[in-house]
C-alpha cells in the first residue's frame, strides 16, 4: 500500500468503491494526490483506516460525472450519503442519516469555515468545480477531525496550495459541463506553473449559472396538495374566487421549481515552496454566490392577507422572493518539514482564517445579515514506523466570531472557542492489524449579549482490529466513545429564520452529546470480484434534535431543539463483479445499498432519515469509451416524526458514456449522461424542504474534462 504526503490531518483509503471505479486510474495523475494506484492512503502515518472508518475515494471521471452546484448532491450516489437537498443553491451531506452539526466538510483537512452546519439554508463555501478529490469517512471520525465529525467527514482536496513541482513545469486541469434540467452553465479551470525548480505558483477559478430547476410530475407532494386544494375550496365557500384559483393553481403546478436559480464564481491563488526538506505554500481564495430559497406553499400568499397596520409586530415580512447573497475571503497555509529517521518523520502545520458573510433579502429588501469569522489550525507530528508501529499526536484549535444582523436575526451573536489533543497510533502484527485513538476536547461558547458562557469538557477514544482471512478477505470490528457540546445554535436560537420558514428555539441548558458506537465489517478483494458490507449502531446519551412543536410563533412553525436519549443503527454494502469480456470491453455489475434506523428514548422516530436505497449498474469498460447504465431504488419513508410527513419511494434511472479520444492518453474526457430518464418526480426524505422541491426531472448532461 503506497503512502502520499497530504496536508492537515485528512486521512483516507480506497476500499470499497464500485469496480468501475476501482478500476480506473485517474486522468492527469502523473504529479499530487492521482497516482492511478487503485489503492491510496493519504494519511501519513498510518498503514490503513479501514479499521477505524469505513472510507470512500472520489476522483477522476467519476467525480466529474457526479459534480452538481453543491456537494452533498455531488456525492449521493455513495454508498451511506444522502443530502439534505435545501434548494439547488444550497445541500451538505448526510452522512448515515447525521448532518449538520455531526457531519463535517472539510478543505483538505481544515473546515469550511462558513455556517453550512448552522442551517440546512446556507450554502457549503466550495464549489466542486474546483475539487479534484473527494474522500467519504463513516464511523469514529470524531477523533480525527473534532466533535463535529460524530457523523462522519466529508474532506476534499484541491490544488491551491501545491504540493508536488509539476513535471513538465506547467499543469492545466479543466472541466466545464451544460446540464438540461436547469440550463446549467459551468465552467472551471486551474493552472500550476513552476517558477523555479522549487517554486509552485498556482491560480484556478470557476463559474456556474443555473436556472430554475424542473422536476418530474407536481411540484409539491401529495399530502401538501391535499392541503393546498382544501385551502381553495375554503376560499371559494367564503367567496374569495381569485384565491381559491390562486391555490388551485398552485397544487397542480409542474415543471419548474419557482426561485431555485442560482449564480457561483470563485477565485484563488497560491504558492509553494518544495524541496527536500519539506514544503511551505499559501493560498487566498474568494467565493460569491447567489441562490434562491423556495417558500413553502402558502407562505407568501398567507402574508399577503396579513393586516396592513401590524404596528405591534417585532418585524414585517418583506414582499418578494427569498434569496441569498453569500461571500467568503479566505487564507490557508500549509506547512511540513521532514525530521529524519528518529522517531519522528515528519512535522505538519496546516491553518485557514475566513471572512464570511451572507445576506437574506426579501425581495428587494435585506432581511438578516449573518457573517463569520473563523481560524481554524492544527500541528501534528507524524511518527516514523517502528517495527510494525507507527502513528501521530497533535493539538488543534479554533476560533468562531459569529453574528447575526437583522429584525430576523434569530440567534444572538456568539462565540466558540475550541482547543484539542489528539493521538492516533497503529500496530501491525502479521495478520492482525489494530488501531487506537483518543481525543482531548474543551469548547467554550458565549453569547455577550445575553451574558451566558456554557463551557464543556469531553474524551472521545476509539478502538478497532482487522484480521486477514488470507489474501483477500479481512474482518473488522471497532468500537468507539465520542462525545460533542451543543453548538450555540443549539443553545441560543430563539427567533424567526425566514429562509427557513421557521421559527427556531434552542436550550441554553443543553447538556454534551454523547455516544457509545460499534461497527462490524467485511471486505472481500479479488481480481474479478469486491464487496464491503458494514453494520453499526450507535447508543447516544443526551442527543441533541430538532423538531417541529406543532406551535406558530410569528406566523411561522416553531421547530425547537430537543435532547433525549437515542439509537441509531444501520448497515452500507457495496459489491462489483467483472462478469465477461466482449471486443475489447470488460463487463462489469456493481451495486450499493444503505439503510439507517434512529429513535429516540420512548420510540419516536427521529426526523428526516433517510430510508432503505439500492443502487445497481451495469459498465462496459474500454481502453477508449464507457458506457453505463444503472438503476436507483429508495424506499418511501413512513418511519416518521411527530408532525412530520412520510415520503413516497422513488426509482430513477441513469445511462452515461464517455469517450477518451486522444489515444494511448486519459487526459481528455468527454462525457453525455441522461438522468432520470423517465422523468419521475422524486424527494429526499433528508430534506426539510422535500414537499415542495423535490429532485431534478429528466437531465441530459454534457461534461469535457481535461488534464495536461
């Protein structure tokens, strides 16, 4: 297995990707993370992680097969990920059914530093245009990337602080696309150029423009036209006709998702300095966005028969579409000095600041201006193997300054500070491998305004072992103790968030999250044949959610954060077989199936998780063309919350090809996909907004992708 230099602490390793995946090397993958390995670590100090996490590597065509405006849709086609699927503008990942404050995405080890995690409204501040590299962790990754991976991680790379001198001094990656279903328009491109023999200097921007989204079949869901159709006929016994023709349009509206439009351009730079005894490189960054916030059915039509003279209202709403216009400057470093054949080998420093900000206009009229400052910094020091044993310990710190702005600033302004140590060590013994982990955590988090200070101490620890069952099969079990404070949304919403539709309310007596979790896995590896299958439960103390009351407050829905004890559980399986060979092409099946399960203490389901998925392809793999077809089965959910609303199940089918045409070279990629074929309406149950923006309908794509 071929150990890669990577900055931070981002740690990953191929194991269980579908065939046609495994089975690629990536384009351009002379010079950084794309080696065309089929197997790649990039942590430093560690042989495998598959005994700790269960990890998924994204890359090369895949990936840009996969690309959408946000990541949590760029990446639901893997195996355990859904995404919370706000609006097109704005979609995290969910991870086994955890997102928000337990999920975290990172750039290359280091957060995002935005308020992605605060509100499923808040767009994730990175475009995947300029992603090269996605790794996936499940399970005990809290220990490697804070409390708030309890979920999981989702770390991605790029190359604006380069890493490796480009071999022939100057290297261009590219990729733009045109989408159907939303006249997507995007464009990326990045350029690395050797100044000297040991200096990089990299530059890379990317633009994307979209429309309003369609979708197959209504708009809005069943249960929310049944609504829609009763409020017409109620307006139409009053009398009020034009009403009642207003809703009934409504209810049977298709086609385009009204104010889903959305713009995004992002701009970077950075340089490196590489020699043999390590490297130090900088990189500044901008990113801009514009995106709109589809309202709940009603919402508006409801304001507009408020009275006119509410002088006794806190605030009034504006008139007009919700949108949001967001941006982010941004600094990183990243450091790392070689140290010898003691027993340290290397010493990594890795650090982002952001600037952030976001408006919520009403219309024309802005709404709530909320901004975020934030550092974030890790040192670690990487031991050299000693005889089977090898690891890494370090420190970490960040620094949160958040405000919100506004007669709808429904959180106070708040900051975080939070310091950790952490180590991770592994040991191999013949057949039998075994990793060990422990975290160190203090959090502090003030709201100055209300003169409150909750401070939380917590340790979280992990122990894991692989077993070789000879070449090509290994067991796994892992067991781990994670344990999180409630963020300052948890603690101190309390107003109405207009984007969101909600009125949200927090407990400033929330105590830590808690959780004991194990995890059971099996791996088979053979040249015609893969599967990965892996169960895991988790038992949480005190876990924290949010859910709807049943209340109005400021004619919105009170949803407020509650803690109870939890079981979480569920099980990820992946399996890809080379069935023949026919003129030149490999055949190849794959499937990938996820199902999660949580509860709350006394029974009650806990809301928006998402339900049992199997997605299965068929590949043909030639030296210059692919072609795949596939489908994707998602279970309706009916294991709901308390005033919540089940969804219908769904299948879609996907066909893509792609075509390589320069010979003996990947370094052109040429792709047209059709998504969705049937064109059928489809929600995910993770979103809050899934009864009136569900999924795209029919989607033809086009996608070019170089690398030289």
């Amino acid at each position: 297995m071929r150990l890669l230099c990577s900055a931070g602490f981002s740690l990953a390793i191929f194991l269980a990707a579908p065939a046609y995946a495994q089975d690629r090397a990536s384009a351009g993958s002379g010079d950084d993370v794309h080696t065309g390995d089929p197997i790649i670590v990039t942590a430093p100090y560690v042989r495998s992680l598959d005994i700790l996490g269960n990890v998924t590597v994204l890359d090369g065509d895949e990936l840009a097969r996969d690309i959408r405006g946000q990541i949590g849709d760029t990446l639901t086609r893997q195996a355990g990920v859904s995404a919370t699927s706000f609006a097109p503008g704005a979609s995290r990942p969910v991870l086994r059914g955890f997102s928000g404050e337990r999920v975290r995405v990172l750039t290359d080890g280091i957060g995002s530093i935005d308020v992605s995690n605060t509100s499923a409204d808040h767009a994730v501040t990175i475009d995947p245009l300029t992603v090269e590299r996605v790794e996936i962790l499940r399970g005990p990754a809290v220990l490697l990337f804070g409390s708030q991976a309890i979920g999981g991680a989702v770390n991605l790379f790029d190359r604006r602080i380069p890493r490796k001198v480009p071999t022939d001094h100057v290297h261009i990656d590219a990729l733009g696309g045109y989408a159907t279903a939303a006249n997507d328009r995007n464009a990326g491109a990045s350029l690395d150029v050797a100044l000297a023999p040991n200096i990089v200097a990299h530059v890379d921007g990317s633009w994307r423009k979209a429309g309003n989204l369609r979708t197959g079949g209504f708009v809005h869901s069943a249960d929310l036209r049944a609504d829609l159709l009763h409020a017409a006929e109620h307006e139409a016994e009053e009398g009020h006709d034009d009403e009642a023709a207003e809703l009934t349009a409504l209810a049977n509206s298709r086609g385009k998702i009204p104010n889903t439009a959305s713009e995004t351009w992002t701009a970077a730079g950075g340089l490196s300095l590489i020699n043999e005894g390590g490297q130090l490189g900088i990189s500044v960054s901008y990113y801009d966005s514009k995106y709109g916030v589809p309202s709940r059915p009603g919402f508006e039509h409801h304001h507009d028969d408020e009275d006119e003279d509410e002088d006794d209202h806190d605030h009034e709403h504006g008139e007009g579409p919700v949108t949001i216009g967001l941006k982010q400057w941004r600094a990183d470093l990243r450091g790392e000095v070689e140290m010898g054949d003691g027993f340290f080998e290397k010493l990594r420093i890795r650090a982002g600041f952001a600037d952030y900000q976001h408006t919520e206009f009403e219309g024309d009229e802005v709404g709530t201006v909320f901004t975020n400052k934030g550092i974030e910094g890790r040192l670690e020091l990487a031991q050299n193997d000693r005889g089977g044993w090898r690891g890494a310990s370090g420190i970490q710190y960040s620094h949160r300054d958040f405000n919100a702005i506004g007669a709808e600033a429904f959180v106070p302004r708040n900051l975080t500070d939070q310091f950790a140590l952490f180590t991770l060590q592994e040991w191999t013994l013949g057949s039998l491998g075994i990793e060990a982990a422990a975290r160190y955590e203090t959090t502090d988090v003030r709201a100055p305004t209300l003169g409150i200070t909750r401070n939380f101490d917590a340790f979280s620890g992990a122990l894991g072992a692989n077993y070789e069952i000879g070449e090509n099969a290994k067991i796994g079990l892992s067991v781990a103790r994670a344990v999180r404070a409630p963020s300052a949304e948890e603690l101190f919403s309390n107003g109405p968030h207009i984007a969101t539709q909600a009125f949200e309310v927090g407990d400033v007596d929330l105590k830590r999250e808690a959780s004991w979790g194990a995890e059971a896995s099996f791996k088979l590896r053979t040249d015609a044949f893969k599967l990965s299958i892996a169960g895991y439960y988790n038992w949480f103390d005190n876990f924290i959610y949010s859910e709807a009351t049943g209340e109005e407050e400021d004619e919105l829905p009170v949803f407020q954060y509650f803690q109870r004890d939890a079981r979480v559980w569920g099980f990820e399986a992946e399996a890809s077989a080379r069935l023949a060979q026919i003129g030149g092409f490999n055949i190849v099946a794959d499937v990938v199936a996820d199902m999660t399960r949580a509860k709350v203490k006394g029974g009650d389901h806990i809301p928006r998780i998402p339900p049992l998925r199997i997605l299965g392809g068929l590949e043909a793999q030639g030296e210059r063309i692919d072609a795949r077809a596939e489908v994707e089965w998602t279970d309706g959910q009916n294991r709901v919350a308390a005033f919540e609303t089940p969804t219908k199940g769904f299948t879609l089918v996907n066909a893509s090809i792609s075509w390589r045409p320069l010979p003996d070279a990947r370094n052109l990629t040429l792709s047209l996909a059709a998504n969705n074929i049937f064109d059928v309406e489809a929600r995910r149950h993770a979103s809050f907004t899934k009864d009136y923006v569900p999924l795209a309908g029919r989607d033809f794509r086009i996608t070019a992708r170089a690398s030289f």
